[in-house]
C-alpha cells in the first residue's frame, strides 16, 4: 500500500526549475525577436517557446527569465542574446526559484517555493514575470547602495570642513547619474502593477500576490524610493552649498575688483596733484 502510494506521488508531482538573470542594458524586442526564429512578441516581452512546454522570456527592462530549461540551453540562449546586442555587460544579477507541480496541491507558496495544482503557460508567464523583476530589482538596489555611499563621502565632506569642493563638474555629474537612475527604476519597477493575464485566472492573482510577497518586492521598491531620495536630497544640499560658495567668491571678486579700481582712481588723484 505504501509502495503504490510513494509510486503515485512520483508521477504526479513534478519540480520546475525558473531562473532569471538581469543585465545592465534595456532591450529593444523587435530587433532581438529577428535572432529567434517562432518566438512570440508583444509589447511586454519576448516568449520563446523550447520543448516539454519549457520556455524563455525576455523583457524589455533588461531582464531574461526561464522555466524547464538546462544550465547548457540557457547559456546557450545568453550567448545567441550576446550576438545581438554585443555590448551586453559580463557583470549579472541571477535569481533563481522552484515550483512545485501537483493536482493535490492548493495554491500557495510553501517553505519559500509555490505550490501548484497545475502550470499552465499563463501561471508560468506570471512566475518568470515576478523572477525577472525581483532579479531586476537586486541589480537597482546595487546602484542604488554604491550611490548612496558616494553620497555618504560627499556628506562627510562637508561635515567634517564645512564645505564642497569648488570643483562642481564631478558633483554634476553625479547628480545626473542619480536623475537618470532615479527615472528608470520608476519606470522600470512600474511593471509591479499586476499582469493582465492575473484577471484571467483567479489563481493566477493569488501566485502574483504570493510570488509577490515571497520576494518582497513592495517593500524592497519603497526602500528604492526613500534611498533615491535621499540621495536626491543631499545632493542638492551639496549642490547648494557649491554655489553658495561660488556665489561668495564671486562677490569678494568683484569687491576686490571695485576696490582695485578706487585705489587707481585714488592714486591717479594724488600724480595729477602732484
């Protein structure tokens, strides 16, 4: 009796593996789609079906999620991406994540994997959408912690001598960086807002609440937000002292220039006297 139920357990539970990486450069889909042969386009992603119902997704924000594929036939997939974009960084972020499959199962996330009665290709769009913002999501979170130590250093600065450097080009620099940073997390992470396809399947919106919470990825979002800006904030406090200064030295400039000018017209005076 035990044999026939392990036996039974066996064939109708089944492990799909997802993985996802991040890269530094959005993506253009249209001219990646042209590289892959049967691949499916829409305006979100890039779904390149692969055997046994696995599959490949690509976004736009720079992100490559896959479910049922090998280490050989993602790398494979990578190393094809490569080709088009030849500039894609070396330097990635990878997450990775398990599903359980089972018609016993009730829907839900258990000991850190998702439970499922069944994977259909609209659940497994969901999973590798969720895998793919969470990788995403780290990659920000990285930028956003090295610019927020630069930002801690310019601070200390000028704590510690109560004042900026008088060259302000690196500090631009840097506060257009932390902008442009700023502009494509928001639109990056706006994808947060629920799939389309969670209003088809009552399950589906369950695993994207699930998946959701599992990788907190409201909360990590909001923390983008404040630290972004805070950087934000101090660096135009930084910004603000520069000119400050800027502005002072200028004024003792032209002070010194106008005083200049009545010591000559001084000293003319006293050679017509004399």
């Amino acid at each position: 009796m035990t044999s026939a139920s392990s036996c039974e357990v066996v064939e109708t539970t089944r492990q799909h593996q997802f993985s996802a990486i991040a890269f530094e450069e959005n993506f253009a889909l249209r001219t990646i789609a042209r590289a892959f042969p049967g691949a499916r386009l829409s305006a979100l992603e890039l779904y390149i079906p692969s055997a046994a119902g696995a599959g490949v997704y690509i976004y736009p924000f720079g992100a490559v999620a896959s479910h049922d594929l090998s280490t050989e036939q993602r790398e494979a997939i990578v190393a094809q991406l490569r080709q088009v974009v030849p500039k894609l960084t070396a330097q990635v972020v990878r997450e990775e994540y398990t599903v359980t499959e089972d018609p016993r199962f009730e829907t839900r996330v258990v000991e850190g994997g998702l439970h499922l009665d069944r994977l259909t290709q609209g659940r497994a769009a969901v999973v590798a959408l969720t895998i793919a913002q969470s990788a995403a999501m780290e990659y920000y979170e990285r930028i956003v912690d090295e610019m927020f130590v630069r930002t801690a250093a310019f601070v200390e600065r000028l704590e510690r001598s109560g004042r900026v450097s008088l060259r302000t080009r690196p500090l631009h620099r840097f506060i257009g960086q932390a902008i442009a940073t700023r502009t494509e997390v928001l639109s990056v992470l706006h994808l947060l807002d629920k799939p389309e396809a969670t209003w088809e399947d009552p399950a589906m919106d369950r695993i994207y609440s699930d998946l959701r919470a599992e990788f907190d990825l409201v909360d990590r979002y909001a923390a983008l937000e404040l630290k972004l800006r805070s950087i934000q904030e101090a660096l135009e406090l930084l910004l603000g002292v520069a000119r400050d200064r800027q502005l002072l030295l200028l004024e003792v400039a032209v002070a010194g220039l106008i005083l200049l000018e009545l010591i000559l017209g001084v000293l003319q005076l006293m050679n017509l006297k004399l």
